[in-house]
C-alpha cells in the first residue's frame, strides 16, 4: 500500500485526470504530456546557471556500475550517499538517456524499487529516473537503434513490471512515462555527440517487448485505487492504437478485464470512456469472435447490463448518449453469439423493452416517464435498439421474450403510409428510415411469431401499405440510408422491404397464412404490382426492381403451388406475365443485376401456378410459351436445364405440347429431339461415362454408370433408403431426357444424324440399364454379408447377363447404325464423283468443238474437209426409200459455202407441177417475192440480210 506522502504526492495526477472530455472524438485522440514534477524542472533551472565545463566534468565522471554497486550494498548508513548518487545520475541524464545506457539505467530503476519498500525516500529518484525514460532516447550512430533494439525492447517491457511497486506516485509516473511515448516534445539541448532516435522508436520497441500485455495484467494491482488505475487506462488507450499491442492485451484477457469493472465507482466517468475506447479498438484491431467470447461471461454480461442502463436513463450530454450508444454496439455484437447469458442476465428482457417503449406503452417501470430528445444520438439509439431486436431473433430461447413484449405491434406501427414532414417529431429522412429499419427488422421477427402476426392483422396492413406503394401519392423517398437504396424520389425501397415480410412469412407455407392473404385478394394485387414493377424496368432495369419482381413471383409460387383454384385466380393474367419474363434477352442473365433470378422464378411460377390447371396451360400453349421454353434450353445453361425439363416434362400431361415440341425450330432447323439428344451427350460427359469415339457403349455391364459411381464403395444399406442409382437419377436430367423422349416417340424423329440415332439406342434403353444397376448393387451388397444359396446365385446371375445382353444388342445396333451411315455416305460420295466426272466430260467436249470451229474458221484445207463430211452426214441421214407423190426440197442453199448453221433464213422450192399445176418457181425469185404471215418483207431489208450473212462467211467453190 502506499504511505501517506504518495497519497499526497498523487492528489496531482488526479486533479489533472478529472477533466471531463466534452465529446467522444476529441477524447479518443491523444492528449496533452502531464507536467513535468517540480523537482525534475529544478535540478534544470539551476544545472542551466552553473559552469557547462564544470558541469561536463562532473557528470563525465558518474560511473554507472559504481551506482548499481553502491545500491546493491545494503548497509543503512549509506542511504544519503546512495540518494546524492542518484540525484547525479539524474542530472547526468536530464536531456535523454543513451542507449548504450538504458541496459544499466533501468537495473538502477529495478533495485531502487526493491528498496522503495524499506525506504520511502527512494521514490523521488525513481520518478525521476522515470521522467527521463519519458524523453526521447539518444544514438550516437544512425546504427544503434538497430544494434540495440534488444536491449531496448527488454527495458521497456520493465516498466510493465515496475507497477508491482507499492507506490500511487511511481505507478502513475510510469503511465505517464508511456503515454509521453507518443506526444512528448524532444530536449532543447541534446547530449553533445548525440542525436535524437526516430518518433516511432520508442512505440515500436514497446510492442516488441510486450509491455501492453504487462501493463494489462497489473490492472489486478490497482483495482482498489482510482488515480491509478484510470493513468493505466490512459496508457493502454495510447497503446490500443496499434494492432500488434491490441493482440498482446487480448491474450492478456485485456476485454474480460475491462468489462468487469464497467460499473465501479467513478465520479468523473472517465473508467467507462477510456474502457469501451479500449474494447472498440480491439474489436476494430484483432479477431471479433475473440473479443465478444472473452465478453460472453456472465459477469461481463451484467456489468454491461448495468453500466448501458444506468447511461440509458440518465443521458443528460450528447458525450453520454454517443458512449450508451458505443456501449450498445458492444452489447449487440456480444448478444450475437449464443453462447452469452443475455437471458440469463436480464440484459435480454431490459433491450426489448427499451426498443419498444415509445411505440408500444407497456407497464414497465425501466421506461416510467422516460421519453426519447429527438436527437441525432437518440436517432442512432433507435436504429441500434431495432438491430438488436433482429439480432436477438436468431437465438431460439428469446422469442418468448420477443412474443411477450409486444416486439409485433411496435414493429407494425411502422406499416403505414409516410406522413407530412416532421412526424412524431422525427424529420420525414428520419422517419423514413426508421420505417424501412423496422420492416426489415419484421421480415426476420414476423415467422418466429405466427400467431402475433395473424392477431395483428400484419396480413391486412402489409396489402394496404402495397396498395399506397403503387399508388399515385405524392411521395419522394429520401433514399440517403443503407435499407433506402435505390428508393430515393419513389416508394420502391417500402414496397422492397414489405415483399420481403410477406416472402419470409409465406415460405413457411402456413396454411392459416396463405389462407388469410388470399382471401383478401392478395393473387391479384400482387399481378397488379408485378405488372407496375415490370413497367418500371423498362424505364429503368436496376436491381431493386429485379428483386422486387423476383419476390413477388416467389410469394404467388408459393401461394398456389397444389391449389387449383388459386391457379384459376392467377389464370391469363399471370401468363401473359410470364410470358414476357420467358422472352428476356439472354444476354441479360450475365448482367448481375439479377435477371438470372428473375428468370428463375418465373419459371418456378410457371411450374406452380401454371401446370395442373387447363385454362392457365391452354393459354400458356396458345402463346407459343413451349416454344419460348425449348429457346431457353438451347441455351445449355446448367442451371436452367434442369428446371426447364422438369416443366416440359410435367407440360406433357397436356396432349397438345408434343405437338408444339415436335414443331418447334431452333437456330439452323434445329428440331427438339436433336436438341434433347445434345444434351443428353452433354451430360454424359461432364458425368464421366465411358463412349468410344463414335459414342458407342464400352462397358457392357455397366453402360450409363458415371465416374463418379464408380468410385464409390459398395455400403449395405437398409430396405428403406435408395442406394446411389438410385439417387443418382435426381443429380442430373438424362431421367427427364427420357421421359421427354419416351413421350415424343423414337421412331420418325426429324433432323437426326447417325451420330444422334448411336446416343438415341442408348437413351431408348436407359430404364433397362437403370435396372441393371440397381441389380449389381443389390448382388453386391448381397456378397458383402452373405453367401446366396446355388439357386439364387443362379438367379444373379442369369440377370446380370440379361442386363450385358441388352448392353451387347445395343452395341451391334450402333454398329450397324454407323456402318450403314458409312455406306450411305460411299453411295453419295460416289454419285457426287459421277457427277464432278460429267461436269468435266462435258467441258472437254465444249472445249474440242470451239477448238474445231477456230481451225474452220483459220485453215481452208479444214473448212473442206469439214464441208465433205457435212455432206455426207446430210446426204446418210436422207431416207433411202421415196415415196410417191412427196415434195422433195433441196436443203442446200446457193452461194452459200459454210458449215455452219445457216440462220434463220432457208429457201423452199414451190409446190411441185402436178400437184398444184403451176411450174417450179426460180429460187432467188421465190426468195424476192415469199411472203409472211402479216404483211410482205421489204426488199430493202432482204438484199441487206443476205449481204451481212455473206460477210461473216467463207464461201466454198
């Protein structure tokens, strides 16, 4: 304990600790260095008047082993020559200590505190020497604070331990020496041949020593003693600053230390301000989980209980109301983990009511008369409050609590239209965002407590508050908070939040719920917001409106999944509404703005509120919707296949669709069956199954088994679980490939090659298979524990080769598949060779015949011989016999000596003599005077024709 002259000494300190700080932010930073004691300004003022050369000499000549051997004697007569040594030591050091130095200084510093015990007169000295630990250190080399940072480190972490002295004075002295490390001001007058180490030396070798966790642990020392223990407090605030010192004090139990002593005595309130500065700087500064577990005790818990309360009802500053609302954070993220007593403690019970005391009047004497300023802390205090009551809905042992303390109503009383500006004293942004704030807070409360929610009619004014959303009110949303979002100017972030509790409550799938929404014509109203939400988007797409409408086909999913007249209510409107969604862009999926998800619930409302009902699905097939299906599953994306194929499967039902997917065309003439067998070859092989390269099966036994299935082990398992054949239909969509196709048919399918009629005798056999697998487990598992009887192990085997039969017969048929495509494909190679032959035949032909007419045309001895053989062709092909009575003409034409065509002009002799009694008639004559049907040609004409042919020919003699 200290003596008398320590208390007297410390009343100083204390005085200088007791100001109040006017506001949090000024308090966290650093403040003022204390004064330097007067005895320390003394020894200073009168070394300054004396002789610098005499002065030099005395102090050269202080021999530090010789003071740490005269301390160490412990003969009493000694004590003023020990005394008179130190005060030199002092002096010597006034401007710093060197660091070659600091090793000895702080052995003297160690032995003075073993000898403050026995004599008091040895703690002026020591506070002495603490003061010049104070100041800044002193190299003679740029090296030395590397060279001697071990040294340094080690000296430091002593004054950690120097606080077991039993004195106020010396402890709060060494507080102040550490807060001095971050804002003392350097000498005027450093030691000659010396210079000052670096701002950050001293901090530095502090973490590396590890005194922050030294100086946690002496906080045991001085629970008993105020002055002191708030100058700790003030250290370890400066040293809180860094994230290497929050480490040390936390593995020092540095939170559960401070906590616990929330609620003492302190009349000047600094204990709970300097404390939660401390915690939120291990919080921010080391691991969060570690921090709240250290205050997860029920001590912890209780202190913070009532150290929160007692500010709560007594809040009179904006500095109280900013630290409550510090203090309430902490509680929040300590009532986060589940593990915390907070029901336990009262803590629990205490937070609901003050959340809800100014909405609800509940006869709770904690809230008698209490009444909130308005303020922007009070303003803060209410969104926290709200948080903690979301928080304090994940732990299943507080929804009592939350039922009991009208949580429901308070959170209900926000559902409601926005009133003018300045509303129950809040700003309309205030207002606003407690209003969101607390309907979002609804969202997680609202299924916990069912029966409150029905009793309050939340149904009714959630259909209301929509109602108001969509309507033409005037109303802009400030927009400036994290759950406004993207509603400034509009009513998009209430009507966002409102869906939400209807979403959460509706997925429970509670039948008085549902039934309650839907008797208040919820299907139709939320048809109307949804076409509302889909007109917005093409204004603007942006991802509240996405989600808005994501959620509201969600909630009609979910409220007319098996219930036909529901269907009916949703009926043409909702399909047309689907429709649209089925015709997105698809490039939109990837925008990340949240069209993926939008196409995803429709599609799940599509497969809810639209199959099973024949009104909703005539008109689904009327719209060409199974065409819009089948172009979202030519798309191949992973996540829609599967969904997409259940609907088309479930779509079959109805006779009209296999029409509809029989005709449908995709990109290329793509046909469905075509497209469906793709995805049946894309499937296998992100599964694993072993094709060959033109797809056949390879194993025989086993021909659909994916990779995977092979892998694993044979595991008995009871009658009444599936085994992994089993399970393995429902993790990928051939079983639904199948079906689809079982119901198309697998004859006369169009648009299939070769390639898709091998992979189409698989898939026609995939039941056979399946069932093969199921017998190899089960003969498997059979083996693993028995030994079958020789008639049933007959049996096995007799099924295991029907199973590799089938497998074998659909090997040969791939095979004569691909084989007769081979062939096909020889018989059209060839017809396609015939073809390119005739083609060139025929140019060769073309070729020689232009090539006989230019040697014609070039060689007269060629135009001879080509007349001849004219002639005589022309004079063969005349019929050998003549009959009687027939006008024979000559088809040579005079003059005329080529061998080719001779154009359209040819002379015919007249009708002989005795047939029409009129002689021969000259031929260039009949050629001048021959008429034409129509009127006589022109002599003119006639001269000039017959003198352009005679130009362009070679005559013949």
């Amino acid at each position: 304990m200290a003596t008398a002259e320590a208390a007297a000494a410390a009343a100083a300190p204390m005085a200088s600790l007791a100001e109040p700080p006017a506001s949090r932010a000024p308090s966290r930073s650093p403040a003022r260095s204390p004064a330097t004691p007067r005895y320390g300004g003394e020894r200073r003022s009168n070394g300054a008047d004396a002789d610098p050369d005499v002065q030099d000499t005395q102090l050269k000549s202080v021999d530090l082993n010789h003071v740490i051997k005269l301390l160490e004697e412990s003969n009493s007569s000694s004590l003023e020559g020990q005394l008179k040594i130190l005060k030199k030591v002092v002096k010597r050091f006034e401007n710093g200590l060197p660091l070659k130095d600091l090793e000895q200084i702080f052995e003297i510093l160690n032995l003075c505190a073993e000898k403050i015990n026995e004599q008091q007169a040895f703690t002026e000295p020591m506070c002495e020497l603490l003061i010049l630990c104070g100041l800044p250190f002193q190299k003679k080399k740029l090296s030395d604070e590397v060279n001697y940072s071990r040294t340094v480190s080690k000296s430091i972490a002593q004054l950690g331990y120097l606080m077991r002295v039993p004195s106020s004075q010396v402890r709060i002295q060494i507080c102040k020496c550490i807060v001095n490390f971050y804002n003392v001001e350097p000498p005027k007058k450093p030691l000659s041949g010396y210079q000052l180490t670096s701002a950050n030396y001293k901090i530095q070798m502090a973490e590396l020593g590890g005194l922050a966790e030294t100086l946690v642990l002496s906080l045991a020392l001085v629970e008993n003693q105020l002055p002191e223990k708030l100058w700790v407090l003030k250290a370890l605030q400066y040293l809180s600053s860094s994230g290497v010192n929050c480490k040390l004090m936390l593995k020092a139990q540095a939170a559960s230390r401070l906590c616990v002593h929330l609620n003492d005595a302190d009349p000047s309130g600094q204990l709970v301000f300097r404390s939660s500065e401390i915690l939120w700087k291990l919080l921010e500064n080391t691991s969060k989980e570690e921090v709240v577990n250290q205050l997860s005790s029920l001590e912890c818990v209780h202190a913070l209980k009532e150290v929160f309360v007692h500010l709560f009802m007594n809040s009179f500053r904006n500095y109280d109301r900013q630290l409550r609302n510090d203090l309430l954070v902490i509680a929040t993220l300590v009532a986060e983990n589940l593990a915390a007593p907070m029901i336990e403690s009262g803590f629990t019970k205490q937070l609901i009511v003050l959340a809800t005391f100014s909405e609800v009047k509940i006869p709770n004497p904690l809230v008698k008369g209490l009444k909130l300023t308005y303020s922007y802390e009070d303003f803060e205090l209410k969104k926290l409050l709200f948080n903690v009551i979301g928080v304090l809905s994940k732990d299943p042992c507080a929804v009592q609590l939350l039922s009991e303390n009208d949580v429901m109503p308070a959170l209900l009383y926000y559902v409601k239209p926005n009133q003018k500006p300045g509303f129950h004293d809040w700003s309309a942004a205030q207002y606003e965002e407690l209003q969101l704030h607390a309907i979002a807070i609804l969202a997680s409360v609202a299924p916990l407590l069912l029966d409150k929610y029905l009793s309050c009619q939340a149904n009714t004014l959630l259909l209301v508050f929509l109602e108001w959303c969509i309507g033409q009110d005037p109303f802009f949303g400030q927009g400036n908070s994290f759950h406004g979002t993207g509603g400034r100017g509009s009513k998009l972030a209430q009507m966002r939040y409102s869906l939400r509790v209807l979403r959460s409550v509706v997925s429970l799938c509670d039948d008085a719920v549902n039934l309650n929404l839907c008797d208040q014509g919820a299907i139709s109203q939320l048809l109307d917001i949804l076409k509302y939400a889909a007109n917005k988007s093409k204004e603007k797409e942006d991802a509240i409106l996405l989600e808005i409408q994501a959620d509201i086909l969600f909630i009609l999913s979910t409220l007319c999944e098996n219930d036909l007249h529901r269907k009916e209510l949703f009926g043409y409107e909702g399909v047309d509404i689907l429709i649209l969604f089925m015709q997105m862009d698809p490039n939109k999926l990837f925008s990340g703005l949240g069209h993926s998800r939008l196409l995803l619930s429709a599609l799940d409302c599509l497969w809810s509120c639209v199959i099973g009902c024949y009104i909703a699905e005539d008109s689904f097939l009327e719209k060409q919707g199974i065409f819009l299906l089948l172009d979202l599953l030519a798309l191949k994306q992973k996540n829609l296949c599967n969904i997409i194929l259940g609907i088309l499967v479930e779509f079959c039902d109805n006779p009209k669709t296999t029409s509809h997917i029989s005709t449908w065309r995709g990109e290329k003439d793509q046909t469905a069956a075509n497209l469906l067998i793709q995805l049946w070859r894309q499937e296998e092989l992100e599964l694993g199954v072993r094709r060959d390269q033109y797809g056949r099966i390879v194993d025989m036994k086993r021909p659909i088994v994916s990779s995977l299935q092979k892998e694993q082990e044979v595991i008995p398992m009871p009658a009444n679980c599936p085994s992994f054949a089993i399970i393995e239909i429902s993790e990928n969509i051939r079983a639904k490939l199948y079906l689809l196709l079982c119901k198309l048919g697998f004859e006369n399918l169009p648009g299939l090659s070769a390639k898709d009629f091998v992979t189409l005798a698989i898939i026609r056999r995939y039941l056979d298979f399946k069932i093969g697998e199921v017998w190899i487990e089960l003969c498997a598992e059979i083996k693993e524990e028995f030994r079958p009887v020789t008639s049933d192990e007959e049996a096995l085997k007799v099924i295991s080769e029907v199973t590799e039969d089938v497998g074998g017969m659909v090997v040969a048929l791939q095979t004569e598949m691909l084989e007769s495509q081979q062939y096909q494909e020889l018989r059209e190679e060839e017809k396609a060779y015939t073809k390119i032959h005739t083609i060139h035949k025929q140019r060769e032909m073309v070729n020689k015949s232009w090539e006989n007419f230019l040697t014609r045309t070039s060689n007269y001895e060629a135009l001879k011989k080509a007349k001849r053989l004219q002639e005589k062709s022309i004079e063969a092909s005349r019929s050998k016999s003549k009959s009687q009575n027939v006008a024979v003409h000559s088809t040579d034409i005079k003059g005329l000596g080529t061998t080719i065509g001779s154009g359209h002009l040819v002379t015919v002799e007249s009708t002989p003599s005795q047939l029409v009694g009129g002689p021969l008639a000259d031929t260039d004559l009949a050629v001048r005077k021959l008429s034409v049907h129509g009127g006589a040609l022109k002599k003119i004409k006639r001269v000039k024709m017959l003198d352009s042919f005679k130009k362009n020919s070679i005559s013949v003699k």
